[in-house]
C-alpha cells in the first residue's frame, strides 16, 4: 500500500496549496463558494483565514509527532484539513481518543461537543473515521519520509482506531474528498476506498456488518446524528476470570442500533481456584487452578545448582498481614515475621524492605550459599544483611551492592534473629551442595501416579493461545515454529551479536521476536525467516525472546520475479526433439511415483514434527502486461501449504499488434502480443469527416460530433 501511494503521487503540494485549493477539496456540500471545517463541520469563506477569529491548516498528525515541518506529509492534502484556530489549538498534539470525563471542546466560530483531558482527545462522532482513516493513511504513505512510525504515537490505542473506522464508516462527502485530492495529487487514499484495509493491516478480522463504499454510504460530515440516542444498552461483556481478561461491553443504541461507545478491558483477577497441593517425590509440590489450568509450583533447589528468588514485583509474595509475609520462588522461601520490630510488615517490593527488629528465614534443603542483589540500596541498607546474625557456621562479605553469605557446612535455613536496622534487597540468590539438603519423604505415592500428558495443540494459533495465559517470562514446555515475513525494520541488540528484535508473520498469525539470534545473514523487512522456540508471554502477549533461533530463508524481501517451483526437472516447455523421455504430465498410470501435489488422501505421511524450514512456490506467474502471482508457498520436506502468495500488478504496458479491418470495414481489431488482449475500435461511417466521440458507460456506446464530459463516481474504486 506504501508504494501504490507512493508511486502515484505525482504532484507533491506545498503549504500554501493547502490553503488555496481547501475550497476544492474541503467545499461544503452543494455550496462550491464555502469550506467545511473538519471537527465541527462549519461553513468557513475565504474571510475566516484572516483575524483573530479565524481558520487555519489543521495537521491531522501533529507536526510535533511527524517531521516536524510544513512539507512532505506536512503539506499533503490528504492529510490538511481546515480547522478553527481555537479548535486547533485545544488540541495541539493530544492523542486521539476516549474521554469519558473532562473538558468540552468549543470553537471559537461554533460549539462542538466531543471533549478532551489533557491526554486525549474526542472530535465529533461524526467525524471521527475521517480522522482514523486520515493517521491510517499518514502512517502507511509517510512511515518513512515524514516519520510516521506508529498509529500509537496519535492515536490512544489501535483498537480505538479500528473502532473509530466502524462507528464513522466511509460517506458520500469523504468520497468525494478523496477524488478530489486524487485528481491533484495522483494519490488516493486507500483507507477510504477500501477501509476494510485498516482491520488486514493490524492483522485484526474484518467486522461482517461494516459500512463500506461498496455498500451502503451514509451522509456524513453534516452534522451530529438526527438519532438522539437516548436509549442504550451494552452488548459483548465478558467477566473476568483468574487467568482472562474480561470486557465491559459496547454501548449501542437500542433505537438505531449503532455503536455509541466501545468498551475497556476487564484485567484478569488473578484469584485461582487452586487444587490441594501434591508432594511430589523430590521435594517440590504442585497445585491447578481448575478455572484456567494454571500450575503453581514449589519447587526446590537441585543439590549442586542455583536459583533466584526476585523482589522486583509482589507476584512473589504469597502470605501477607501486617506481622508476617512469605515469599517464594523456584524452591526458596523467605520468611519476614515482624518479631520484636515496632513497624509492621514492610508492603513493599523492588526492592524489598525489612524492617529494624524484624526476623527474616531464608530456607532451602542443602544451602551452601546466598547472594543478595542490593543494586541502587543505600549502604545504611545493606549492613544489617552482615550484622545481625550470630551463626558461627556463616560468613559475611561485601562487594560493591553485593553481599554474599558463605556458611561452612550446607544448611536447610538460615536466620537474621534481629535485623539491626532496615534492610532492603533486589533479589538472593541461593546456592546448594552436591548431596542437598534433607528432603521430607512425600506424604502420597508420587511414582505411581502417571505425570499429565502435555497437550500441545495442533496449531500454531492454539499455541499462541496457551502462551497467552501464561504468566510472565513462562514458557510453554514444546517448541513453535514459524515460517513467514519480517513486516517491520529489525533492531539489532545493543549488547548481544546476532540478536534482532523483529515481527513475523506467516500470514495469519503474528509474533514478536524480542532480540531473538538470527542466523544466515543480516535480516531487513521482508525477508523470508523460520523462527523455532518455545513461546513466552509478557503482558499478555505470545512471542519469542533469546531462547528461540532464527533462520533467514533469503534477504531483501520477495523477489521480482518469484521461483516457478522446479522448471529444471519438470520443464513446462519438454524438449521437442525427445517428448518421450520428458512429459509434461506424469503417466496416468502411475501417480504414485510422481506426485505434483502431496496426495490429500495420505496426510499420515506428513511428518508431524516437520519445521517448515524449505519452502518451495507453486502455482506463480510472472506479471506481464496482465497481472503476475508470487505463487502459493509450500513446504517442500511434507508439502503442507504454509500461505497464499502475492500478486503483482503488471510489468508493462499491452504491445498490440497490427490493426485488421472487419470485412464489413467497421471494425477494426488489434491484439496483444503478450497476453492476448483483443482491442476493437469502431470506424468511422460516411461522417469520417467529423471528430467523433465514443463513451462506454456501463455497457453502453454513446456516438456524438460533439465531444460531451461524462463523469462517472462510483460507491467502490480501485485504489
């Protein structure tokens, strides 16, 4: 869509065409001497550019956010729309979005509802898709060149933006607009012409009742709805469960059934319903949450390994009143029990705090030694870790932030009887010896109960689901794999070698690949890549980090011309002298040993665990003076179909060749070389003498001596 728009852009306006040709594209319905404003639809004339109650340029995406200047995307007319001066500067480069309470906007020429908070800001309903598709456009033409390189940088969220595009769909004015700018500029804007477009771009599905020009068009920019909404009703809610989101629902009106509000995100409660736990046979228990399936785990520290337990957050804490807390980790535990301490239990974490007099218990089977992270930790802070315990069998030192406690013979806890002041820590760190600790023999039969089959679901969609209920930095315990485009520009790690933070996308699903290895050259936007990991969440989102690898299938994005599959052992064209020896079409008679396709019917010889890691085209067509097709990828190891391809617009013009004459002398016909096409004129009767016209209108010919302007504006255009 970047280069369609970019290529067609053939008149690149300044500033000051902004404001001479507003009464062309801006022109108020049936009136050609007035603009329309664009946030309150009011009738501006040439005086309103003057005085001090005026109108000026509106950038749609502010000035501040993109290149920070009035050319380029500064001056497209896509992009400027006239707006009141007090309009424009109420708000300057808010974000656009959702006010749900805050100040109303008025202008200095009209009154306008809507509103805005400091942080966002919420135009007219009616307008509110022109604005959507304005970024949308903004963010695909000028992502580079005007810096443009994120929705997110004008926008509150891309769900508001899509939602904005649904409430306001695309009008008979917005149309016009848009032919208009096209016939100055060359351009079109996409995103009105088809703003399903937006909704493929993020990935998202296209909502089945959404308004476009090749439906039905309302007539907007007129005005605030004649419905007056005054009865509503939520529709979509969801709860929200222990491992989900939930939703508060859309408001919608029950009169005209249109879409007033969409609603907000439900976090997750985090309150599991969790299973006894069971003693498993080294030590460690496990419990299920029977709402969403999440497993907590204690474990413990295998003899002769590490393990941390982190401060950072208070996921870690699972006991907390006001006289003792208890957090663990990875098989570590650690008791804070106020003790003899005036202060209650510090509800503090990143970093901890342990208040004076207070009694802290590390326990681990087997310790040998604890490391305590007190990066950032005043030294005041740090002392009461070296100073308040009077075990002879343990050992204090400090290095820097750092303080590690040694202890001579391995031990299952350890305690600071009486903290001398308050401490503070980031996270320890807990070493244990070869032979452990000594480990409770488990109070069931562990060894006889079968441990629970992992399930991995047969998509990598459903993958992605089951990561998506994990909890931060977890990972799913089978490995990913996917094969597709790199649809953003890698960053290459600042610290690491080889490491790039990317998006790929086969097509259907999408994945962030956080600083993951790439291996077989240096990856750009566009490239092919298999990306093979165990998926992990964060925030909520799947995605693949450092533990996965990366291969690039080839660099610099798809080629011109795409490969046909195998030409060199399955020619198109056989050779004319031996036909015998290399047939086009395999023998009937024996498909099994020359299958063009893997057979539909044997799908239990694909290997199940196959990567996808060589991929072949099949069915591409080089582009002409006819459109050309990448061709559909395949995996060449087990044949499975990995996606649809691409399709080319065409290389060049028709070359037709020389002209014949019907018999009757009225016709005469003209055929592409290359693809073809048959071009047919009519000739001219005993009139030849005069110049004649010929108009094709839907199917029909109109002839005429004078020549007649017909223009025909359709509700869907090409882009």
């Amino acid at each position: 869509l970047a280069k369609l728009m970019t290529d067609t852009h053939k008149k690149i306006t300044t500033y000051n065409d902004c404001r001479d040709k507003v009464f062309f594209v801006d022109c108020e319905n049936n009136n050609t001497g007035n603009a329309t404003t664009l946030y309150t639809s009011f009738s501006m004339s040439s005086s309103h550019w003057k005085g001090v109650w005026s109108c000026n340029r509106e950038h749609v995406w502010p000035q501040s956010l993109g290149g920070n200047n009035t050319s380029g995307g500064g001056a497209d007319l896509h992009h400027i729309r006239p707006s009141e001066n007090l309009i424009n500067s109420t708000r300057g480069n808010m974000l656009y979005g959702n006010v749900s309470s805050g100040k109303p906007v008025s202008g200095n020429l009209s009154n306008s509802l809507g509103g805005y908070s400091g942080t966002y800001f919420e135009p007219l309903d009616n307008v509110k898709g022109d604005v959507a598709r304005i970024c949308l456009y903004m963010y695909v033409r000028w992502n580079t060149g005007w810096g443009c390189s994120s929705v997110t940088e004008v926008f509150q969220s891309v769900d508001v933006l899509l939602d904005w595009c649904e409430q306001d769909p695309v009008d008979t004015w917005e149309m016009g607009r848009n032919e208009v700018v096209g016939a100055i500029q060359g351009n079109r804007n996409v995103f009105i012409d088809y703003p399903e477009y937006a909704w493929q771009l993020f990935g998202r599905e296209v909502p089945e009742d959404m308004i476009t020009p090749s439906g039905e068009a309302s007539d907007g920019n007129a005005g605030s709805d004649t419905c007056p909404h005054s009865s509503t009703e939520v529709k979509n809610a969801t709860s929200a469960t222990c491992g989900k989101d939930g939703y508060t629902g859309d408001t919608y009106c029950k009169n005209c059934g249109k879409k007033i509000k969409a609603g907000s995100t439900i976090p997750a409660t985090g309150n599991h319903s969790f299973s006894a736990w069971k003693t498993n046979s080294d030590g460690s228990k496990t419990r299920t949450c029977s709402v969403c399936g999440k497993v907590e785990t204690e474990g413990v520290v295998a003899p002769g390994t590490s393990a941390t337990i982190s401060f950072a957050d208070k996921a870690n804490r699972t006991v907390y009143t006001s006289g003792q807390q208890v957090w663990k980790q990875n098989g570590i535990t650690v008791t804070n029990d106020k003790s003899t301490s005036t202060s209650n239990v510090g509800d503090y974490a990143n970093p901890a705090r342990f208040y004076a007099s207070s009694k802290v218990t590390v326990t681990v089977p087997g310790m040998t030694k604890i490391v305590i992270d007190c990066a950032g930790v005043a030294t005041k802070n740090i002392t009461p870790w070296t100073n308040s315990f009077s075990d002879s069998n343990a050992t204090a030192s400090v290095s820097g932030t750092t303080v590690t406690i040694t202890f001579q013979t391995p031990v299952d806890s350890f305690t600071w009887e009486k903290l001398t002041a308050q401490a503070r820590a980031n996270s320890m760190t807990i070493t244990t010896g070869s032979s452990g600790g000594t480990v409770t023999p488990p109070d069931t039969e562990p060894e006889t109960t079968p441990d629970t089959p992992v399930v991995v679901p047969p998509t990598l969609a459903g993958q992605i689901a089951a990561a998506n209920k994990l909890a931060n930095k977890e990972y799913l315990t089978y490995e990913s794999t996917i094969t597709g485009t790199i649809t953003d520009e890698p960053k290459a790690s600042d610290y690491t070698q080889g490491q790039f933070k990317f998006t790929v996308s086969d097509g259907t699903n999408t994945l962030l690949c956080y600083y993951t290895p790439v291996t077989g050259g240096t990856p750009a936007k566009g490239d092919q890549i298999t990306v093979t990991g165990k998926l992990t969440a964060y925030n909520g989102a799947a995605q693949f980090d450092s533990t996965a690898s990366a291969t690039l299938v080839k660099e610099g994005g798809d080629p011109v011309d795409p490969p046909v599959t195998e030409p060199e052992t399955t020619p198109v064209d056989p050779p004319v002298t031996e036909p015998e020896t290399t047939p086009v079409d395999p023998p009937v008679t024996e498909p099994e040993t020359t299958p063009v396709d893997p057979p539909v019917t044997e799908p239990d010889t694909t290997p199940a665990n196959c990567r996808h890691t060589d991929v072949v085209y099949r069915n591409a067509v080089r582009p002409t003076c006819k459109e050309g097709y990448s061709g559909d990828v395949y995996c060449k190891d087990c044949g499975t179909f990995l996606g649809k391809g691409i399709t080319y617009p065409p290389a060049s013009a028709h070359e037709y060749g020389d002209a014949t004459v019907s018999e009757d002398g009225k016709l005469e016909t003209r055929i592409c070389k290359a693809c073809g096409d048959r071009l047919e004129t009519a000739l001219a009767d005993d009139q030849s003498d005069l110049p004649i016209l010929w108009i094709v209108i839907g199917g029909c010919v109109a002839v005429g001596a004078v020549a007649v302007a017909v223009i025909l504006i359709s509700k869907k255009r090409k882009a």
